[in-house]
C-alpha cells in the first residue's frame, strides 16, 4: 500500500503461486529446475526418522538423486493446508497423498529475498 507495508492478503496469494508454479509443478512434473528456481542453492531438507534421528539432505544431493525416469510416486495429489506469513518470512504447510495411500506433510520455510518468495528450509513428516 501507500505506506510501503505489503498487503498480506496479496503477500499469502505470491507465495501461493510460488509454492504452486515451481515447489509442487516441479514434483509433479519432476522438472527439477522449477524446484532450484524456487529453493535458494543453500536449502536443506530435514527429516526425523522413526528413531528421531535428523536426516539432512542438501538441494544438490536431492538434485543428483531426483531421477524424472524412476520418481518415487506415480500420483500424487496435495492440498496447502496452511500459509502462515509475517513481513518477509512465511511458512507453507503441505500435505500430500502419495499414490493414493501414504501421506506425506511437508513445511516449507520461506523468505522473501530481492523481492521473491524462495524456499530456504522444507522439513518432511
């Protein structure tokens, strides 16, 4: 607005169409250059697993193991459950169904940066 504040309605709507046009398109399509033009090149990709063991894989490790001939699902549908922003920070919760019978959450920690949405952090359930 007038006063250089942002609107958050507008703010939560960019965010939106970010995680949709390159996190999401990206997986859906398993274009991995929409997930890097989204993810800043430090992204880390967190998980715990049933032991409570960190898991922590960087965006170029994810890259080298993204294989658009072998994905990891064959349908997969998903819902933003959530988008939670204050100022130039944001936190986008996912939920996913993974061939109609696993589902999969994951919270994506976002900043905006130069003026863009981008994905510094997802953490996977």
């Amino acid at each position: 607005d007038q006063n250089g504040e942002m609107n958050p309605v507008d703010e939560e709507m960019r965010i939106k169409q970010a995680v949709e046009n390159y996190y999401i398109k990206g997986l859906l399509s398993r274009d991995f250059s929409l997930i890097t033009t989204v993810c800043i090149p430090q992204t880390l990709l967190m998980s715990a697993d049933n032991e409570g063991k960190l898991h922590t894989t960087t965006l170029e490790r994810w890259s080298k193991r993204f294989d658009p001939q072998n994905p990891p699902f064959q349908k997969l549908d998903y819902c933003i459950v959530k988008i939670d922003s204050e100022g130039s920070a944001a936190q986008v919760k996912i939920s996913f169904l993974v061939d109609s019978n696993r589902y999969v959450t994951d919270f994506l920690h976002m900043l905006k940066i130069e003026g863009k949405w981008r994905i510094v952090n997802i953490i996977d359930y």
